[in-house]
C-alpha cells in the first residue's frame, strides 16, 4: 500500500467519524424531543376546542358567537383556530394516545426546521462541529418548552416555514417568496397569533431596507400579498383585528393577565422572588440564561450590521416578555440566530489561531540553521 492510499483512508474514516458524530448529536436531540412530547392530556383548553370543533360539524358553519362560557353567550366570537380545532377532533375520534403522538410528532418537526434553517449558513467551521454546538444550544433552549396540546404548535410550524423563506430570500433565491401567502393563509385559520407572521415580515422589510439603503420591491409587494391573505377568513377584517384586541388584553395590567400564571412576564421580580430558592432548578434560570445569550448575539448584529437579525432578536425578547406562553415563539427565532452568531464567533477565532499558525511557522522558515554558513566568516 503507497503512502497516498494509506493518507486517503485515514481521510475516509475521520470525516465517516466526523460524520457519525453530528449526525448522532442531531438524532440523540430529536429524539429526545418527542420523548418529552409524550406526557398526558393536560391542556386545559383541549376540551373547548374539541366542543367547538363538534358544535361546527354539528351546525355546518363557522361559531361567530360565544355559546360556550358562562356569561357570554351571545357576545362576538372569533373562532380563528378553526382549522386546528377540526383537525384535533379528528386526530381525538381515533385515540388519545394518537393526539399525543402526532403533537410530540410536530413539536419534533419543528426543532428540526429550526436546525434545517441554521443548516444553511455557510461557515468555515466543520459540519460535525455545526451540528454538535446546534444539538447542544438547542438541548439548552428546548428545556423550558411546553408541549401541551394547543394551536400554538402548528404556529412554531409556520413561523419557521415564514422565516425559512425570508431568509431564502434574503439570500437570493427570490421564487421563494411566492410562499409567503400560501403559509400565511393556513395560519391565519389555525391560530390567532398568527399576526406574528405579519410582524415577522415587517421586520424584514425595514431590517433589509437598513440593510441595503433601499426597498425591496418584490418582498414588499408579496408583504401585501401576504396582508391580503390574512383577511381570508370566516370574520375578514374583524379577524385581522382580533389579535391586536388580544395583545390589549395581555400587554396591560388587567385582571386577565394578572390572574392567568401563562400571561406573567418571565422576566418579573416577582416571579423569581416567589420560587425563591427554588429558582436555581426551575425552568425560568434557563430563559433568563438564554436571553443574556440572545442580547449578547444582538449587541453583535448592532456591530456587524445586520439590522434583520437585530430587529427580529429583539421584537420576540419583548415577546417572551409579554407572557412565557410566548415562549415557543422565541425559541423558534433567537435558537437558529444565537447559534449562528455563536459559529461566527467560533471561526473568526480559528481564522486568527489559523494565521498566527502560518505566520510562525513563516518566521522559521527565515531563521538560518544553527549551522548555517556565515558569510561575512
């Protein structure tokens, strides 16, 4: 066997090693996911929905007012989880262990979107490298998830498949926006957060437009596009206002979210003096850890410029902070963000141990030998 054949199969068996380890990284995490997606019904909200999405079939039309709570009957009603509720009907009628499954089945589906997404950064770093600091970020973020049976999982879904396509575009791969209304119309008959969607959008439109100094066109026209989709449902504009009613609702001091533990503010004193030493092994240390993180990756997208990045950081920090139910949602955004801030900063460090490498070993190719003619001898 030559020399070059021997260095050829050492290549082989370091790059399949290399290989097995982020591959196994990534699959240990999903895995992992779904384990945790395997609890008991405990969503509160479950049996409302399974009653409205019985009411629906029953009627054949859409609830457009309140037949359900004690003291409202009568009152407006904007049912925008429709879609969701006669899914989850269905999925029900055929078994609660197949329910379970199939919703730790699309919270595991949407981590590795977000992994699918970070995967397409190009970075010097190794791939096994990228995939290990990934399932190791990701392993840290997921811990304070939920995995409760609510539309809010089919809406980490679409908020990464709207992310996806704006940093598609952003990329140059401009057909990709075509989506944008596509995605935005199931959400919007899914779950009434999906006003997310539109903030998502926006906050590309005016991070690119810093970015480049100008508007971008076609993303602006499909912005409306989008906008335009959104009021297809069964209230139209009613339902395009509907989430702005409800962030009036949570973002104040009123008796609804004072009462409701979901709508607390994560990062409140209050909180953290109420689990007092219990604090240090509840869930609540990992998202005030994570967001220290996340303000760290923006303060460097400030200095690199990239004012997207920055925007969309900072809009679901104020997110999370309206209420830890907005947790999902902030994983979703800052997870692929931080990490990719996180292996820019890993390679930047291997450039400049690379060329001090380089440069030394330079000067010692100058040095004459310790036995080296001398001239002027």
């Amino acid at each position: 066997m030559d020399k070059n054949s021997a260095t050829s199969g050492v290549l082989q068996t370091q790059n399949r090693f290399e290989f097995g380890i982020g591959s196994i990284s990534l699959f240990a995490l999903l895995v992992m996911v779904f384990i945790m997606g395997l609890v008991k019904i405990y969503s509160f909200d479950l049996g409302f929905h399974l009653k409205s999405a019985e009411w629906m079939l029953h009627n054949k039309k859409f609830i457009y007012t309140d037949a359900f709570s004690y003291g409202s009957d009568g009152h407006a009603n904007y049912d925008m989880q429709w879609l969701y509720q006669l899914l989850v009907f269905f999925l029900y009628k055929m078994g609660q262990p197949v329910l379970v499954i199939v919703n730790a089945l699309l919270i595991t589906f949407s981590i590795a979107l977000t992994w699918f997404r970070f995967s397409k950064y190009s970075t010097t770093v190794p791939a096994y490298i990228k995939a290990c600091l990934f399932a190791l970020m990701a392993l840290f973020f997921v811990q304070p998830l939920t995995f409760e049976i609510r539309p809010h999982v089919f809406s980490w879904i679409y908020l990464n498949l709207i992310m996806l396509v704006l940093e598609s575009y952003k990329k140059g791969k401009y057909k990709s926006i075509f989506f944008l209304p596509v995605i935005m119309l199931f959400w919007v008959n899914t779950h009434s957060l999906s006003i997310l969607g539109l903030v998502t959008i926006g906050i590309y439109n005016v991070g690119l437009y810093f970015e480049n100094k100008q508007i971008e066109k076609r993303l602006l026209l499909f912005s409306g596009f989008a906008l335009g989709a959104f009021l297809i449902n069964p209230y139209f504009v009613d339902g395009l206002l509907f989430p702005f009613k409800q962030f009036g609702l949570i973002s104040g001091n009123g008796l609804t979210k004072s009462y409701i533990g979901e709508f607390h503010s994560p990062f409140s004193i209050k909180e953290i003096e109420a689990l007092g030493k219990y604090y240090f092994t509840n869930p609540l240390l990992l998202i005030h850890l994570s967001a220290i993180i996340v303000i760290v990756c923006l303060l460097r997208s400030i200095i690199q410029k990239k004012y997207t990045d920055t925007l969309l950081m900072a809009a679901y920090l104020f997110i999370l902070n309206l209420g830890i139910k907005n947790y999902g949602y902030y994983l979703m955004v800052c997870l692929p963000l931080t990490t990719r801030y996180i292996t820019n900063w890993l390679e930047l460090r291997l450039i400049a141990k690379q060329k001090i490498k380089t440069s030394s070993s330079q000067k010692k190719k100058k040095q004459p030998g310790k036995y080296a003619y001398n001239s002027k001898f």
